[in-house]
C-alpha cells in the first residue's frame, strides 16, 4: 500500500501524506533521518486515528475513554477487582481530586462501588460492579473486531515481528523516561 497525498486524519481534516510531510521537514531541518521520522510519524498517526475508534467506540457503550482506563486498571488488577484509589491515581498518572471525581461519577453510573476497607477504615477500596463488568467486556469484544480489521493485511508471522518490534521500542521509551 503506498502514501497517498492528502490522507484524511482522525479529525476529518486532509493532511499531506508521510512522504509529503517528512519532504517538508527535511527541506526545513536538513539533519532529519527520513526513515526515523517516517516510522515515528506512522505511529503518531496510527495512535491518534486508534484513540478517536476507540472513543467512538467506549461512547456508544455509554462510557468515557477515562472511564475505560478505570475499567482496565481494576480489571487487570484481578479478581475481586479492587484496587484504592490512591493506587489507581498513580496507575492512571491522575491528581487524588481528578481520580475523586472519577470514581463520584462511575459510582454514580454503577461501573464501580467505594466502600471502607473493613480491615483497615481509614482506607477505601474501589471495586468493579458486574455492570463495569459488563461494560469492560463490551468494549473488549468490539475493540477485538477493529484490531482484526486494523491487522488483517498481515500475516501470523509479521504481526508477531511487529509485536516484537514494537515491544523494543516500547522498552527504549520507558528506559529514556525513566532517566529523567
């Protein structure tokens, strides 16, 4: 498939192709590597146009995507799903107000409860309803179908190379964050 100038972007908008857009930064910045540039611009389109499907797709359950994170975290947490909600506010990178008013409103939509923590009463525990439950399930099933759409053109093996390739990458940004 090649870079076709003037690509619609998640917000409806054309805007040029990567070729087109990589050409006008070398032209301003000679010491720009093409290849370099062309993969990290791919991803950045790839993670947009993936959050505005993924927000399409968590409102038509009725959820934000800030709620889904919640969701997610208390889901990966694991059985019972519990977590505090100081721990979730430095999972999710959030102030204890923002994740307060988080969890008011789930609360408030019966994705989660918050109740004492009966050994320790100073402490609060958020847990997952069935229906966040439900709702983290929902999301799941349809997030499956567009990530095998969104793969479909790779096979078995290249999904895995890329996976692996990704992962790498992945750890090499984690590293140079965690330097400072």
């Amino acid at each position: 498939m090649g870079d076709t100038p003037d690509t619609v972007g998640a917000n409806g908008i054309a805007e040029p192709s990567l070729d087109e857009q990589i050409a006008v930064y070398q032209r301003e910045f000679q010491d720009l590597d093409p290849q370099v540039e062309k993969v990290v611009s791919a991803l950045q389109r790839v993670n947009r146009r993936m959050n505005v499907a993924y927000g399409r797709q968590t409102a038509a359950l009725g959820i934000s995507n800030a709620e889904w994170e919640v969701l997610k975290a208390l889901v990966l947490a694991g059985a019972p799903y519990r977590m505090g909600p100081s721990e979730l506010a430095k999972q999710l990178g959030l102030t204890p107000a923002a994740m307060t008013h988080r969890i008011d409103r789930m609360t408030a939509e019966g994705l989660v409860t918050r109740e004492r923590d009966e050994t320790n009463r100073v402490r609060v525990i958020v847990e997952l309803t069935d229906e966040g439950r439900s709702k983290w399930l929902d999301a799941m099933r349809m997030a499956t179908v567009f990530e095998e759409e969104l793969l479909q053109d790779l096979s078995t093996e290249e999904r895995g190379v890329l996976g692996d390739m990704l992962t790498r990458l992945l750890a090499r940004v984690e590293e140079t964050q965690a330097r400072g």
